[in-house]
C-alpha cells in the first residue's frame, strides 16, 4: 500500500444540491419566524412637528383653475375647405359658430382671446402658480390646446389635466 500515491484519474466532485436545500430551509425558516414591529412604522408620525429644519407652515399654493364647457356645439363643417359643410363620412371640424365658455376663476367669457389678461394677471401675481384645464364633456381637443396654447404663451410651466368626467357620469 503505498501512502503517498496520488490517484492521477480520479477528480473530486462536490454535490451543490444537500447546500441548496439547506439555504432554502433557513430562507423559509427565517421568513416565517420574523416578527416585525408595528411601532416602528409609526415613529416618524410621533416626531414634533414645530422642530426641525423648516419650522414655518407650508402655504398651498394657488392654482389657476380654467374650465372649458360647450354651450353650442356649432356646425360640422370640411376641415380641408370650412365654406363646405360636412358631408357625413371622414373628419370633421367645427364651424365658427360653435360657443365655449371658459371660466377662470370667476370669470367666464365665450372668446378665449378675452381671458388672456387675466391670465396674465395671475401669472404676475405668482410665476410659480400651477394651472389645471378642466375639459367639460362635449369638448374637443381644438378648444383645450387652444387653452394649453394661451397659457404656454403667457408664461406659466406647471400645467395639468383634469380627467375624464364621462366614466364618472356613466357610474352615477
């Protein structure tokens, strides 16, 4: 028998499958057995709300609020040529005789050039103003980016959407 032999054919291999079940065990184990405080979750509400780094009340900002409500749909007429009225099939645009009421604040005014100044008024007031467009049902996308448009122009950045009011309707 000789001691110091090496066996030059044989390589050893290690099984990774007994390892892998043993971690998985732990893993479960571990999973099942913590136990998580719910005090923990709730230390920050317990804080002093008159100490820290801005001690001074937030104040809300004011938004500008435009609501844009059809009150005459108007005519139909070819959107390539609007002499021609519409004739039933393809595209369609409105005729000048079509009526929006647009409210900010509370003013409303049928011609959307005639709420620009007091657009403009608000915008000097506070540049950071947010301002929300509120499309009632019946209006198009010609009326709101006609807004969108105005209020780019006057300078104001912060501008949202208010949502679709249909599927509320249809609930109620």
């Amino acid at each position: 028998m000789a001691i110091g032999r090496k066996h030059q054919g044989e390589e050893l291999k290690g099984d990774m499958t007994p390892m892998i079940d043993v971690v998985f065990q732990l893993l479960i184990f571990f999973m099942l057995s913590i136990k998580f405080k719910v005090l923990e979750g709730k230390l920050s509400a317990f804080l002093p709300k008159d100490v820290g780094v801005n001690t001074s009340p937030a104040v809300p900002k004011e938004k500008v609020e435009i609501k844009l409500l059809v009150l005459k749909e108007g005519s139909k007429v070819d959107p390539n040529d609007p002499t021609k009225p519409w004739i039933k099939t393809g595209p369609f645009k409105y005729g000048p005789d079509r009526e929006v009421k647009y409210t900010v604040g509370p003013m409303s005014r049928t011609k959307l050039k005639d709420i620009v100044p007091r657009l403009k008024e608000l915008y000097a007031l506070d540049k950071e103003s947010p301002v929300s467009i509120d499309p009632y049902p019946g209006t198009v996308y010609e009326d709101v980016i006609g807004v969108l448009d105005e209020v780019i122009q006057v300078g104001f950045t912060d501008v949202s959407f208010v949502g679709d009011r249909s599927a509320a309707a249809k609930k109620s």
